[in-house]
C-alpha cells in the first residue's frame, strides 16, 4: 500500500528524520489559512501516489497569500499521469544547498535489505543507477543485526557526502531504516534528502510503500487503507473476499482459478488484447457470485468487453452456464461478453447459455477462440454467431 507524501513524512517524523513543518488541505481558503500558520514562503504540493509532481507542474513556491492562492487553485484538481489531485500538502519552504537520494528495500534476489545513497538526488534515481552507477551506493544490511551506526557513515563517506554532514547522513539513513522495519515498509525513499545552507539534513519528500499483509500489527497505518491509498475496485473485492488485481488494459478478465485465469491473461495479450484485470472467482458456480464479480468488473470504465474463462472439473459447466444466465438476466450487460465453457459438462453449459438467447453473451468452445473473440469484440469489430455444437 502506497503512502502519500505527507503521510509518509509523518512516519519519518515518528522515527526521528527531519522533515518540514506543514498542513495537509482540500481547498484553496485552507490552504491560504494553512500558509499563514506554517509560516511564509512556501510550497504547495499536490498529494497524489506518482512521482514526478514537481516537472508536471504539481510543486511550487510561494512567497505570499496570492501565490498560495493560485498555485493552490491550478494544482487543486489537476491530472498528474491519471491521479487526480485532492489534497494539498503546505509546507514552510526550504532554502536547498544540495539535494542527495536515500532509500531502503527490501532487495529479493539477495534477501536482504538494500540501502542505497547518492549525492545526485533531486532527480530521477533510475537515470543516476544507468549513466552514474558509481554515484549511487549500494549497500546490504545483514536482517539480523540491522543497520549499526559505522555501516551507515560508511555509506555517507562513500556516497561523497560532504564532509560536515556525513554524520547527518548518517542519522538519516538510521532513522530511514527504522521506519523501514518497523513500519513493514517495503520501501522508504527520500528524493530529496536536502542540506540546507545551515548545514542540517532534512527529507524533502517520501515514497513509503506499507506491506499490506502486515497492515493489521500497525493499527495506525490500517486507517489508511481505507482512504485514497488503494485502487477503490481492489478494496471493493478484497471486502468481498475476490481475488481481483486492476490492470491497465480494456479488456475484463474472469476466471475460476488462479492459474487459469494467469494463462487466460496471456492468451488475450497473445491475441493482441490488454487485460484489465485477475479475477478469481475460485470454484463457485452461484449466480450472485458472479453477479458481484461482474460487477467488480464493470465498476472499472476502461472495460470494453469481458472474457469469463471456465473450465469445468468438479464444478460443472451446466450449473456455471445457469448461474451465468441468472446473473446476465439481472445485469443486462452492455459490453459484449465471451464465455468460454469448457471441462464436465460443458456441451451442456453451453446449449443453456444458447437457449437462454442473452444479448451481448458470446459464448466459446475454446481458450484462444475466446481471445480471438473478446479481442475483436473489444476493439469494435464483429464476430461470427456462436458456434455451440461439439
Ligand atoms: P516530486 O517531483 O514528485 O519528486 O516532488 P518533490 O517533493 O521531490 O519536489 C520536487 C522538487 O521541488 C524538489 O526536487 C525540489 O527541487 C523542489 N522543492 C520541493 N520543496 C522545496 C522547498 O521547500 N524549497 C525549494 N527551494 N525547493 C523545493
Ligand atoms: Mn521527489
């Protein structure tokens, strides 16, 4: 789960890292208000849960009420890359005398944690790893005995920190690494970690990505869940107990199975499709069961057609077949759906679905007849009446 800045900075501030004071707002009036609190100038930062705010016009300095006012009245409501923006974070401005990077992960081919240190920060890491890679210092940490105090001004001193503010570095870094443990991180990034002209070391901005799975020992960061942290769709299934993860595709993806539904999405990718999402809809036929999961499935705009892949074993097709058609009779569809019925009894399942003669309900004998299909349907084009015998 993903944190936005401000919530990010709290837990850095929880830890003893340095951070600027600030207000988290929704409204132009609120933000001027928090500005005269904070304390001019200041900088007026749109929350949203994608880098790259300050290039897209989403952070910017300002001197005085006006500014506070426009700038917070352009950034309220702006698209940054899809996200868009709701809450302002105000925060008392700092003078910049450099800008370094600090991060800590977990880095899973060596299953341990990674700190990694740059005196080129402020700017993208990715770019700084592929032309500069002696610039950005790697460090592993053994789990078990944590980040000691010499690891971590080692890791200043060999990043070329300047010399007065190794051991702030240093005391960044620690604080860093404790809330990436503690809070079951599973990153905690500082781009910038900036020196001031008064020498001090403090974070700019945070990227903290919790462990959903360890949510529940961190009743404080649970709340959060709750909010605009997660996709709304995945929090609707998780509720639901389903297995469904968003995708960036137009095409709704159901299937009973993890492993089906795994390869379903590579047969439409195959056919020259984008999946929109995994569904799992495990091993229940019932009619309400695949009304929610249509449901889950239409609730995202960007579907134009769906593909619900079933193959029967010991749940039997002819039962999925009656609960698909109790199910469309009361959504009525309106994007086109190819279902595939395959497996026991699935000539059955299929004259059902026939018979039942539902709009927009294509069904299919095979995987990548299916593909073909819902690739086609999605992209507008026709396609053959179905073929239901055999
Ligand atoms: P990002 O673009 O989403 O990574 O947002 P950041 O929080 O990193 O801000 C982008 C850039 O804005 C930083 O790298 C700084 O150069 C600049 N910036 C942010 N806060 C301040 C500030 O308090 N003072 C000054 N002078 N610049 C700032
Ligand atoms: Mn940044």
């Amino acid at each position: 789960m993903d944190l936005l800045e401000y919530q990010g900075k709290q837990l850095f501030a929880r830890h003893g890292l340095k951070v600027s004071s600030g207000e988290v707002v929704d409204s132009v009036d609120g933000a001027v208000a928090a500005a005269g609190r904070v304390g001019y100038p200041v900088v007026v930062k749109a929350q949203v849960l994608i880098g790259g705010r300050g290039k897209a016009g989403g952070v910017k300095l300002a001197d005085d009420e006006a500014q506070v006012r426009e700038h917070a009245g352009d950034i309220l409501g702006m698209d940054i890359k899809g996200h868009i923006v709701r809450k302002l974070w105000i925060e008392h401005a700092s003078d910049i005398a450099s800008e370094y990077y600090a991060s800590v992960l977990l880095d899973r081919s060596a299953k341990q944690p990674l700190v990694m240190f740059s005196t080129e920060g402020g700017v993208d890491i990715e770019e700084v790893a592929e032309r500069t890679p002696e610039k950005l210092i790697r460090h592993h940490v053994d789990a078990l005995a944590g980040l000691s105090r010499e690891e971590a001004v080692r890791i200043a001193a060999d990043g070329q920190a300047d010399a007065d503010v190794v051991e702030g570095v240093a005391d960044a870094l620690m604080a860093l690494y404790e809330v990436w443990l503690e809070e079951d991180a599973t990153l905690a990034e500082i781009n910038p970690l900036i020196v001031t002209p008064q020498r001090e070391v403090r974070a700019l901005d945070a990227k903290v990505s919790l462990d959903g799975n360890a949510l529940y020992r961190h009743p404080d960061s649970q709340s959060l869940s709750d909010s605009e942290n997660e996709d709304p769709i995945e929090r609707r299934a998780k509720e639901q107990g389903v297995q469904y993860v968003a995708l960036d595709g137009d095409i709704g993806i159901l299937g009973n199975g993890a492993g089906l539904v795994m390869s379903t999405l590579d047969v439409v990718a195959r056919a020259g499709g984008a999946p929109a999402n995994f569904l799992d809809a495990g091993g229940g036929s019932d009619a309400e069961k695949i009304k929610q999961a249509v449901g889950l499935i239409l609730a995202n705009p960007a579907v134009k057609a769906v593909l619900f892949n079933i193959f029967g074993g010991i749940t039997r097709c002819d039962e999925v077949a009656r609960g698909l058609i109790a199910a469309f009779v009361e959504i009525k569809p309106t994007v086109p759906f190819v279902v595939r019925l395959d497996g026991t009894n699935d000539v059955e399942g299929r004259r059902l679905l026939q018979e039942a003669d539902l709009p927009n309900v294509y069904p299919a004998r095979t995987m990548n007849e299916a593909a073909e299909k819902v690739v086609a349907l999605a992209a507008g084009r026709s396609v053959e009446p179905a073929e239901v015998s055999g």
